[in-house]
C-alpha cells in the first residue's frame, strides 16, 4: 500500500502503518527516512499527553515523558516541517493496535511552550505543536469517544482515593472540543468517577439514593457541570456533581439559581 491510498477515518493494523511509510512505530514522532515523512501518533489509551482538540486543528504535545522536553530531534523535524521537505500525518489510536488515520497536517502556527505534568506527576515544561489538517479530517465517530471513554473510566474506578483526587484535579487543560455528529466536550473520566464516588449512591441536590442500580450494581447516577462546559465551566471537581436522572434533567431545563447554590455549598462540604 502506498501513501496516497490511505483513506481518512479508515482503521489500519500496525504492520500496515509500518510498512506503508517505513518506520517503527516505537513513541507518538516517528521520522520515515525512506518516505520523508514524520508519522505522529496520539495513543488515547496509553498517552500520558493531553493534546488540544479544536475542530479540525490539533494542539499536538512534542516528544518527552519526563522533565523539560527539548528541541529532540523529532520534535525539532517537526518544528522545522514547513521548511524541511518532510511530511507528517497523523494518526489516532482508541484500541491498542488500531490506528484511525487521519490524515496530512502541517504547522498553522509557530510552536509554543506551556507546563504540563510528565509521567511521574512533576510539572514542566513541554512543546506544543499547533497542527491543522490539510484537508477535511472526517468527524470521528460518538461510539469512539465513548468507548475511549468507558476505558478510562473503568481504569480510574481502580484507583485508591488519593490517586484518583490527583489525577482529577491534575489535568492541565481542557480536553477541547471533537466534531463528532455535533460538536462536544470531551469529558475528564477521572472528574467523573471522582464525583461518583464522592457522591456514593445519593444525589447530591435531592439528597435520595439513586433512583436504581446499573446491571455491575453501582447506584445510577449522572455527572453535572454546576457551570456548563460550553459556558466555560471548569471540568474539574469543584464544578462537578453526581445528580439522580430527575434532578439533573431539572437543572438543564430550570437550572435555578436556588439549586446552584445548594450544589455548590455541597460540592465544598463533601470529599472522598
């Protein structure tokens, strides 16, 4: 297969990225001196990167786990694309092993640094890269966020309290906006089960338990935004509640401030 038959949104096994563009497959950079071209991967299962989505543009976090990234090699081919000759082409990876091209991208703005924690939890600095696609990126689909989702989410119920209060309040940007069937946030998995399980089994406006008990037996409950996402809302624990389907229904459609107030007095009193 060659390069150009690739197909936007289309699912490829390793092997058959390895071999199209004749490279490993070895971290998220990875520079084809055969093809010149520079394959970059966002891996949503094992990343430790929170890449920006906006649209069809892609803030795309540089190469290094720990400490201060620099100017690597790959990071600085990439830094350097729109004036080196090399290509590169991204792809997104929702199940291990399968990777959703999505197509060819360059530079639309000049690389920039902000702090980001590394593996191990420490602040630093890292390398951003402002990407946009060269041509119309397919909308991905809903079932994809979710499955990435639900993935994140059961790997975060494991967590002690302690790791899961950290890695809820640790996320250093929001996660930005994905064109799927229409435009949405994506949600912070580890604010979600830390709500939950702050919230164990009642609603925190009505103070009931939960309405009924999923098939795995956890009480049913809904995550809330105290203020939207769309109205910049913070998706972080302080603005975050478990509500029972009734009260959460109640406050999309009234969202009064009586019961704003209420939550947001809650949300202080209560930790897990």
């Amino acid at each position: 297969m060659q390069i150009e038959d690739l197909q936007l949104g289309k699912e490829y096994s390793n092997e058959e990225v390895r071999s199209t563009f004749c490279c490993s497959l070895q971290s998220g950079m990875n520079k084809s001196n055969t093809t010149n071209t520079l394959v970059l991967i966002i891996n949503h299962v094992k990343s430790i990167y929170h890449d920006t989505w906006f649209d069809n543009k892609v803030h795309h976090i540089g190469k290094g786990q720990t400490g201060d990234q620099t100017m690597t090699r790959e990071n600085k081919i990439l830094s350097e694309s729109e004036s080196n000759g090399v290509t590169p082409h991204l792809f997104e990876v929702f199940r291990t092993g399968v990777y959703i091209y999505r197509g060819q991208v360059h530079l639309y703005e000049k690389p920039y640094q902000k702090e980001q924690l590394d593996k191990n939890g420490n602040p630093r600095k890292v390398w951003v890269f402002p990407l946009e696609f060269d041509d119309n990126s397919r909308p991905i689909e809903n079932s994809e966020i979710e499955e990435l989702f639900q993935t994140k989410f059961k790997k975060a119920q494991k967590l002690s309290n302690k790791e899961l209060e950290n890695k809820a309040n640790n996320m250093p940007d929001i996660l930005g906006f994905r064109e799927v069937a229409t435009v949405r946030n994506q949600r912070n998995p580890y604010v979600v089960a830390y709500s939950l399980r702050r919230a164990n089994g009642v609603c925190e406006l009505c103070e009931q338990p939960a309405p009924f008990n999923k098939n795995n037996g956890e009480p049913f409950l809904e995550v809330h935004h105290v203020k939207h996402l769309e109205d910049d809302g913070g998706d972080i624990t302080e603005n975050a509640v478990a509500l029972c389907p009734n009260c959460h229904r109640m406050m999309h459609s009234l969202n009064r401030k009586s019961d704003i107030d209420i939550l947001i007095l809650a949300n202080k009193k209560k930790q897990i």
